[in-house]
C-alpha cells in the first residue's frame, strides 16, 4: 500500500522527525504540499522525495493512505475530505478523530454567573449550572465536555443531537480549552446603548449590583496568573455588553496588554480607547464585530435609543480595524430598518470602513424567516458587496437556514 505524506511545516523539522513518522506510518512515496508552496521544492526533499500537489499524488497512488504532517490540520482535513474518504486520511501530529462534532465543542466554553455552556448557539446549546472557583468551574467544563464528546462519539442520546451545527469531519479527540466567551452575565456588565431587539437588558439589569459571583474583571485576572491558559492559542472572546462601558475596562485592557492570549470582541464602538488601539496596533485582537444596524442618523436613533451615530462612525475610521478581521453588522428590523435609504447607507459606510458584511435577524422573533422586502435589500446590498470584493456573511447564531442559504448562494452567484 502506497503511502502519501502530506504537509512540509520545514525541511529541518523533516529531517528530525521522519523516522519516527516512518515508524509509525511506513516509509512515504511522495511528499504532498500545498499547490502555493509548491515552488520552493524543485529538487528532492531530503534528496530522496519528489514533492508534488495532493493531486498529483493521488494520480500517482489513487489508493495510497494519506499521512498529515502538521500539528495543526483542522483545514488540511477538511480540504482532504473533499477529495477521498476519512478511512484514507491519519494524522503524525495533530490530536484529530473523524466523528460527528462542532466547531466550539471541546474547545469553547460560554462562561456566565453561574451556569456554562460548551457552545454559544443560543437556545440550542446544553446549559450546565456550576458554582466554586474559577479552576473548579473550568474543570467542571472539562468533565462534562468530555462526556458529551463520548457520548457523541458512542452515538448515545446527548444534549447536541438535535443541533444542525453537529456534523460528521475530523475533531479533536482530546478537550482542551481554548476560547472562553463572556455574554452579559457576569455581574459589572453594562451597556450604554438601550438597544430595541437586546435579550440581554434584564439579565445585566438584575445582575448590575450582584456581589454573589465573579465579575468579567475577577475573571481575567485569575486565567492570567494559571500558564496553562497564557499561550497565543488561548482566546478571550468579550460580548458582554459595552466593554468599554465597563468600570474596570482599563484594568482589564491592562490584563489583556500582559498576556498573550488573542482577542475577540464586540462593540458598539460609541466609546474610543486608546488602549484598545494599542491592541490593535500589535494584532492580538482576531476578530472584531459592531451592529450598526441602520445607514441613517435617525434610524439608528430609533434602533440604539441613543444619539450616538455621528461618534460611532468617527470612532470606526479612527481605530486601525484593518489589523484586525472587522465585521459591520445588520440586523432586519421589520417597519424600521428594511429601507433603500438606510440599507444604501449602511453599505457606504461599510465599505469606507473595510472588513466585511455580516447579516441578521431579530433574535426575540426565535429564527423567523425574513421578509420579501428584507431579501430584496440583502440582494441589493451582495450585489454592490461582491462588485467591490466585500464579503457577506450570515450570522447562524440568530438567522434562519433558509435566509442564510439564501445569502451564500445569492452571494456566490451575483
């Protein structure tokens, strides 16, 4: 049986570790490599291997077992599933199993007051209650993902099967965290916007002067004195309500200038920090997103309930957003939003910013189709989007598949 060794991280990290890879999988036939990559081995890797695209190589050895050398592989799987079966794909390095899974579970964790869950699909995703401290809590995460991971795996009844996001691939056989995401339920979390479709208003209303818990602040300052959590890997995703609204804000971007740990966040971006540019700056945050939500001053007004249009779109330009992947979000609101005038607006302003689109709908309307009149505007604004090489986006979270069917296929074929 032909054997396809797929992926040159680098050719000294070859030499040291093929015999040992040898050992386990038997001597390779080919080298495959990323077609883009291609270019720097003209001659034979360590003298001995022609190396060739993935293609290629299974022109050559069409029922060759394919070896991944990467530590990292989550892309190289899914590219490769596109190409043969799961039986005919292994892994040297990467901690990878094929079975069904998800994107968040075994690495996610959405951390509130007291309770957690291992997803952030809201309303489809397993709550679990928890109390103690903050490593209690985590190791309790640990345990109970575990066990749903298993019981996935074994095909047992689980919190997850009904989730439309479960689907068959390579997933990680091992948990490990790696993404914590805060959403307006740690006691502290305020926003200064009064938003129409918040779901989160009551919950940091009843929570504004709780002392019986941890707040976001505690939080950090405690995953930034444990090493395991202090690694580029790690993520602190930060969506409970304005951050920069928050007392601590500054102690915490104090934290987060420390550590090594990537960012992601969401604002209304009503609020400038220069610290936060600063972490911009140096590329720690991964992924930015604010709901504009209207292209007019008035609109936003009657959405936001503030008048802060002008100074969110001065803050936008004067943060360097182009450090960063940044989304500008719309979210259809029947009789306020879904208009030429302010979908025309938004557009300009989006594409002044730079980033991409991302598109949704009313979450208090539980996954509600959107109307005529709303993907007619969602036609309008792919068209100009991918005219100008503007992504469109859907936001699963909240939308419905067929809406958000309907972006990606309008989007591919505009």
């Amino acid at each position: 049986m032909a054997n396809i060794f797929f992926g040159i991280s680098s050719e000294k990290k070859i030499s040291q570790t093929i015999e040992n890879w040898i050992s386990i999988a038997g001597t390779p036939d080919v080298f495959a490599e990323k077609d883009e990559n291609l270019k720097k081995y003209q001659t034979k890797l360590l003298g001995r291997y022609d190396v060739v695209s993935i293609d290629e190589a299974l022109e050559r050895y069409p029922d060759a077992e394919v070896w991944v050398t990467y530590r990292k592989a989550d892309n190289t799987a899914r590219m490769l599933l596109t190409k043969l079966p799961p039986e005919k794909i292994h892994f040297l390095e990467a901690d990878l199993e094929y079975r069904k899974g998800c994107l968040y579970l075994g690495n996610f964790i959405s951390y509130r007051k007291d309770n957690f869950s291992p997803c952030c699909i809201t309303g489809r995703c397993p709550v679990v209650n928890t109390s103690g401290s903050i490593p209690q809590r985590l190791k309790h995460w640990q345990d109970y993902t575990t066990e749903l991971i298993d019981d996935i795996r074994c095909g047992r009844p689980n919190k997850c099967q009904r989730c439309h996001l479960l689907t068959y691939g390579f997933w990680r056989k091992s948990v490990k965290l790696d993404e914590i995401s805060f959403g307006s339920n740690q006691p502290g979390d305020v926003c200064n916007f009064k938003c129409v479709y918040c779901f989160s208003e009551d919950t940091m209303k009843r929570l504004k002067n709780d002392d019986d818990g941890f707040t976001t602040y505690e939080i950090l300052q405690q995953l930034s004195q444990m090493p395991e959590y202090d690694t580029e890997e790690f993520t602190v995703r930060l969506a409970n309500g304005e951050f920069f609204a928050n007392r601590h804000c500054d102690e915490m971007l104090d934290i987060l200038l420390q550590t090594k740990w990537k960012i992601q966040l969401i604002s209304n971006y009503s609020i400038y920090n220069e610290k936060f540019a600063t972490l911009l700056e140096n590329g720690r945050v991964k992924r930015s997103t604010t709901s504009l939500d209207a292209g007019t001053r008035e609109t936003f007004q009657k959405i936001k309930q503030v008048d802060r249009f002008d100074k969110v779109v001065e803050n936008l330009k004067r943060y360097p957003l182009d450090k960063t992947r940044f989304s500008m979000k719309y979210i259809f609101l029947e009789g306020i939003n879904d208009n030429e005038t302010d979908i025309d607006g938004f557009y300009e302003i989006a594409k002044e910013i730079g980033g991409n689109i991302t598109l949704s709908a009313d979450e208090n309307l539980h996954f509600a189709p959107w109307t005529d009149k709303m993907r007619e505007l969602a036609l309008r604004i792919i068209k100009k989007a991918k005219a100008d090489n503007i992504a469109v986006l859907s936001n699963s979270a909240y939308i419905n598949r067929s809406d958000a069917k309907f972006i990606r296929d309008s989007y591919n074929n505009a």
